[in-house]
C-alpha cells in the first residue's frame, strides 16, 4: 500500500471518530477494500463487512486511539466470541469464528464498533448457540425442567446458562436492574428463560424457553417447561421432546407440601414426564440456602421420603433411574461447585453429574421420524422439532404425513447452528420447499419416503386410569396428548380389564372402568393423527389422556385399526 494512502487512512479513522456523521460517505473507502482484502485474503470476512463499516474492517484498531481502543476490544472479545454465532445468524457465525484467529478478531471487533455505535442499547440476545467448530462429536441431551410453580425451574436455568458462560454478566446486571424496579430482584435469573413480557411481569413460565448450555462431553438443550396448572399441554409438548428430566422441589416450608399434595403440580409433572418417555429423573430439591431450611439434612430427607414411593408408583426405579441432588438456584450453590455448608451430601453437583451420565442409545439407521413442535414463515416454511430417529442431511426428500406431502431439505439448523446433517436426538430447525407453513400442524411426522409413519383415527390402547372422579364409559370424550400432537379422541368401546399385579385379562367386556384401573379400550380420534404402537416405536406410542385441566389417564398404543371404507 503506498505511503501517503497508508497516512491518510488513521486521519480518516479518527475524523469519523471524532464526528462520525459528517464523514459519513468517505470517497476513498472504496478504492482500498479490494486491496485489503487481498493482502489478508480473508474473503468470508467480506459478507460481514458492508458500507461504511468497511472501514472499520480495514483499519487496524491499536492505531489512532492509542490503548483504549485495543483494551477494550480484548476486553469484550471474550463474551462477543461466546455470543457471537446466534447472534450473528447461526452458521455464518459459526464459520467466521472456527476460520482462524485473525478473523476471529477483526469479526469481533467489527461488532464491537456496531455495538458501540448503537449506543449499547441493544443487549444480545441470551438464547445463542456457542461456536461449535467440533458439533457433531458431542452427544445431544435435551433436559426438561419440571415441577409446581414456582419451585425455581426458570431461575436454575437461568443460573446454568450463566455459569456456563451462555449469558455474560452485563445482560444478567441489566435484568437484575429492571427486576428490582419491579420489585421482584430475585426474579433476575429467570428472565434469561422466559423472555415475553407476559411471563416476567407474572413471574410465570407460560411457553417452553429453550436455551443451549456445553459440557466438556455433551451438548445440552435446557427445556423450561412451564409450572402453573394451566399451562400444562405447553409442558407436555416440552417433555415429549426431552431424553433427561429434572424435577425441581422447593424446600422452604409449606412450598414443598403444596406442590406435592392433590392439586399441586410436582405428581402430575413427573408422571407425565414417565409417559412422555424420559427414563432418568433428576430430583433438585432447591432453596436449600432458605433461613426455614438452612442446608437441613432432615428437611431433604422429608422431601426425598414423600417423593421415593410416589415416584416408584409412577413408574420410575428409585435405585436406577432417580438421583436426589439439593441445591440453591439463586445463588449457584450445588450447581456446578459442591457447597461448603452442605458437608452431608457427597455426590458431584449438578452440572458434572449431567456430564458424568451414560450416553443414550438412539438408532441412526432406523426410519426418519421427526414429529413437528412448531412452525412458522421465514424465508419459506420453517418447523421445529427433534428427530427421533434416523439421519436427515441437506438437500434430502422427506415425506410430510399424515398429508404425504413430499418436501425437499432446504437447510438445516441443530439448535441454532447450521449443519449439513443431523443425527437422533437433535433439536432441528428445517427450511422446506414444497409444502406452505398454512398446510403443516404440530404433530405432523417427517418421514422417509420408502418407510412412512402409521396413520389413522382408530386404534386399540392399554390405559391405566390415574385420577377420575367418576366412572369412564364408552362414549367419553378427552383430549389425546401424543408425541406433539395434540386431538380430541372418543372411547368407543372398552375391550377388557386386565389385572396390574398378574397381567390377565377379564374375559367379559366391562361396562366401565374407574380410578386405579387398567383397561384395554378401542379410542376414535376426531381426525386422522400419525402414531406407531407402543412396541414398535415407543416415542410415538404412549400417550396421556386430559380432561377439565387434569391428567386421567396414560396409556400406550397396541394396535392401529384399519379404516373401514
């Protein structure tokens, strides 16, 4: 670069510094981009830097402004690094920050002028990915927190994603600061999970908040489901999708009995999680740090005696499947380092004892099954969902059932970050060609074309009755939850009783069954719903019965009744 042009350039820098708007539309800035470019021949770095901000990509930063501007990019480098690839729009991010350390710098501090000319009132966004250059030798867990409201589900997550640098601390002293002009300052760490104004100024999960948080073995998707009775078809959607629940039980006096007792929600939670599939139960008892519990041995002792045989009913094995744990989710106690006023308990905290778990066994040469959460328009239609099984790359044919919709793969994005496949147990985001987001429902199946999903409205079921007032006939009405789906089905006919201890099966027909009971049912969806019995695929054979709010019934799909034309 010639002399004289290399002088004028810092004078330019620091003219649009000084008053950045005048200087605006600098005549030169043109002629010398290519040049730059190829001389560092950093070609990616070029789709970052467009107008004026050229500039700042080709003016080194330590020059003009002697130490300031150069401390301050190595300050805020190391969290724009973290946050940068959600941030920056999945893949594209991703790619800049895994091409080199040159670039890694030059796209960081090409932000952090962006940052600084939007006067910092932009905070970045707390859901981001981080930079995965190595994604795919990770093992994909998704972790769904559950129990009554209020028992601190949101601010553990909230606090995870903070001591796993998935939040910085700036975002988390601005939350800090509007909560307590709220009044509600130690509501903070929630707010990194439930993001809509709804949910913070009630204090209130209402939707699934997802976020992503990295162990040194697995890559973990945290399902905030919501607490509050209301809200629990959202929770059941969330848990359909988890492989791992952590059921979090608030140990201060009198919040523990009233989320274990008949209307609380910790019971119905970890039942519906059983049916949902999730095999390994973590049970948080969190608030531990409370003056009324004060790190007691004897108060989590309590919690973990009315919880043991509760749980062993539902389904779980107390000595394979639970693990106890206490905790603080305010403070971070137990959470990632043990506690030192908790000599009693000697297991890892939290965070290592999620690394520290088996890998889960999922087949990648079965069928493409990828059940559709949620849907929307950008770009072309876009669904959201986790592949059950089976192998989906780009550019792929997919078949959309119960529709037979053939779709095409136009691009691929595992919890937020763009790949060219994804393997079972990944959280997807698809952009499809050939089929209009109006046409897609949640609980839709994405299927290879040569092995489609079983469809159809009629199907015979074991059911086991959990909680009725009254006596069930045929003829009844409830709301069918299965996989994501979600439809309306009649019992049309009931088949036989069996027995829970022996398995026998009545010979007569019942007229009815009550609480406690287990029957074998024909059930008659009111439209067509994808399903595949229970012992085929267990993901998309067990179901949960709801009726006025409550849960009264599970059940698993034993077989499909072809449709008499």
């Amino acid at each position: 670069m010639p002399e004289n042009e290399a002088t004028f350039l810092p004078t330019a820098f620091a003219a649009l510094n000084v008053n950045a708007k005048p200087f605006v539309p600098n005549v030169n800035a043109p002629v010398f981009v290519p040049s730059f470019l190829q001389a560092s021949a950093t070609s990616k770095r070029n789709s970052r830097c467009t107008g004026v901000v050229n500039m700042y990509c080709m003016v080194p930063a330590p020059v003009e402004n002697g130490g300031t501007e150069a401390d301050m990019t190595t300050e805020e480098e190391t969290w724009e690094q973290k946050e940068e690839p959600g941030g920056g729009g999945g893949g594209g991010g991703d790619e800049d920050l895994s091409s080199g350390g040159a670039c890694e710098g030059g796209a960081a501090r090409n932000e952090d002028e962006e940052m600084m000319e939007e006067e910092e009132e932009e905070m970045p966004m707390p859901k981001v990915a981080p930079a995965l250059p190595d994604a795919p030798k990770k093992e994909h867990v998704n972790v769904v927190f559950i129990g009554h409201v209020d028992a601190g589900k949101s601010t553990i997550g909230g606090q995870i994603m903070y001591l796993t640098g998935m939040v910085e601390k700036r975002t988390l002293e601005k939350y800090e600061r509007e909560a307590k002009e709220k009044n509600r300052e130690t509501w903070y760490l929630s707010w990194a999970l439930d993001t809509n104004q709804e949910e913070r100024d009630k204090g209130k999960t209402v939707e699934v908040g997802r976020a992503y948080f990295e162990t040194e073995k697995k890559h973990f998707t945290i399902l905030d489901a919501p607490g509050h009775k209301s809200f629990v078809p959202n929770m059941i959607g969330g848990a359909s999708q988890a492989d791992l629940a952590v059921l979090v039980i608030s140990a201060r006096k009198g919040e523990f009995e009233t989320g274990f007792e008949k209307g609380g929600q910790t019971r119905e939670h970890a039942m519906l999680a059983k049916t949902a599939g999730v095999k390994h139960l973590i049970v948080l008892v969190n608030k531990m740090d409370d003056p009324t519990v004060n790190w007691s041995l004897e108060r989590y002792e309590e919690c973990k005696e009315k919880l043991v045989p509760f749980l062993k009913k539902v389904g779980f094995n107390p000595k394979k499947d639970i693990h106890f744990m206490p905790c603080s989710g305010l403070t971070g106690a137990n959470l990632k380092e043990p506690v030192t006023e908790c000599t009693w308990y000697t297991g890892l905290p939290f965070i290592p004892h999620l690394d520290s778990l088996p890998n889960f066994t999922r087949s990648n040469d079965g069928p493409v099954r990828l059940p559709i959460v949620d849907k929307y328009k950008d770009m072309g239609t876009v669904i959201l969902g986790k592949l059950e099984s089976g192998c989906i790359s780009k550019a792929q044919q997919l078949v959309m059932m119960p529709n037979r919709h053939t779709v095409e793969v136009l691009s691929l994005l595992s919890d937020d970050v763009e790949t060219d496949d994804a393997t079972p147990g990944e959280n997807l985001k698809l952009r499809l060609k050939g089929i209009e987001e109006e046409e897609i429902l949640p609980g839709f199946i994405l299927c290879s074309p040569d092995n489609l999903c079983h469809s159809g409205r009629t199907f015979d079921a074991q059911i086991v009755i959990i909680e009725h007032k009254s006596i069930i006939c045929p003829g009844y009405n409830a709301v069918l939850h299965i996989h994501t789906c979600i439809e309306e089905v009649q019992i049309s006919a009931l088949i036989c009783l069996v027995d829970k201890k022996t398995g026998e099966k009545s010979k007569t027909r019942p007229r009815f069954v009550k609480q406690d009971q287990v029957c074998i049912a024909r059930l008659r969806a009111a439209g067509v719903i994808c399903l595949e019995t229970f012992k085929e695929f267990p993901q998309m054979g067990r179901f949960t019965l709801r009726d006025e709010g409550k849960t009264i019934a599970i059940g698993k799909v034993l077989k499909l009744v072809p449709e008499k034309d």
